[in-house]
C-alpha cells in the first residue's frame, strides 16, 4: 500500500523574503525593515481519510476480516505519520458503528479497529449515508483539506449504491479472493469512478 501524502496549500501567514523583489525594492539604499517582500509558503493541509470497514458474516469467512483490519489499521498508521484526519465506520450485522469520529490520526488509533465485530449483512448503503453526513460536516470545517475514502469489503451484497459524495478521492478495496470472484468490487469502483484495488498481505 503506498504511503499517504498530505494535501498542499498556499496560505499568506507563512512565508519567507523573496530576496530578488526585496533587492529591487531597497535599491541603492540601505536595507530597512519596509524594503522586505515575502514570498507565502505551500504548507502540508492535512487530509482526512475515512474508512469504510465491512464486518459483515462474509467476512469473517477465509481470513479475510482479519485482512482487511490490517488494512485498515496500516492506513491509520500512515495517516498519523503523514499528519492527517481519519475516520473509522464498520459496518455489518449489528449496523453502522462509528468507531473513530473524524479527527487528527493517532498511531494508537489503530488498536480501535480490533474492537469492530464481524456477523450479520451488509449494510453499504446506510454506511454510505453515514460517511457522507461525515465528509459534508468536514468540508465546513477550517483546516481541513480534500477528503479520501477507503472502502473495504468482499462486495457480498446485493445492494447498488450511489457514489460517495463531497471527496477528492475513493479507493475500492477487494477482499473477495473466491473464485470465481462476483466482481461486485470492480463494478462499483467503475460506476463511482474510483479506484480500485485487489487487497493483499500489507506489506
């Protein structure tokens, strides 16, 4: 899985001298505390990514809800590294659980994801709805950059749910290693237009 980066923004209250424009300014003068131009500085926004874990009874079938907790603990991980927001919903049997409200990453954080149960349906389209009550509450937050949200499933559900709305970014984590695989995974990615990945061992 690569590394997650941070969302990049121009912002005026940091900066440092932009040393031709100063010169020009000085002249054959002294330099003087009014002569200095600045230039702003990009400086890292964090990103806010939410996790969408399927905990349904699928699942828990040939490891793959173990896979996929990995999964999503390595990306809560390397949000905390890159200074960046993360959410954690699961979903299965027992409904939608917010497990991690939106908030800035923790390295401890990925020790929640162990709490998340497995058992029961699949409730996508609640999840769905839930997660984009979330990214619209982020997006009127000061401070926040573009939104990224990871679904993780096996695509075992009959339900076609719309795209997610208000993120920069989706990715389709596949953990339907049956075969012959249903390829519900695929066809959401493509209709939604994210990406779309096959999940593995994390590296």
């Amino acid at each position: 899985m690569p590394p997650l980066k941070p969302a990049v923004q121009a912002l005026g209250d940091t900066a440092v001298i932009a040393w031709l424009r100063t010169l020009l300014a000085k002249g054959p003068q002294a330099l003087q505390r009014e002569h200095l131009r600045y230039q702003p500085q990009a400086v890292a926004v964090p990103r806010l990514h939410l996790i969408l874990l399927d905990t349904s009874g699928s699942m828990r079938q040939g490891g793959r809800l173990a896979l996929a907790k990995g999964h999503a603990a390595r990306l809560i991980e390397q949000a905390a590294r890159a200074g960046d927001h993360v959410g954690l919903l699961c979903f299965g049997g027992s409904g939608v659980e917010l497990v991690v409200p939106p908030g800035p990453a923790r390295a401890a954080g990925a020790a929640r994801v162990r709490q998340c149960g497995g058992g029961g349906g699949t409730p996508l389209r609640r999840a769905l709805d839930v997660a984009n009550t979330l990214l619209a509450q982020a997006q009127r937050r000061s401070g926040i950059g573009p939104a990224w949200l990871w679904l993780l499933s096996d695509g075992r559900t009959l339900e076609q749910p719309a795209a997610p709305r208000g993120t920069e970014h989706a990715v389709v984590l596949d953990f339907d290693d049956r075969s012959p695989a249903i390829g519900r995974c695929a066809a959401w990615a493509e209709r939604w237009g994210a990406e779309y990945r096959l999940a593995s061992a994390p590296t």
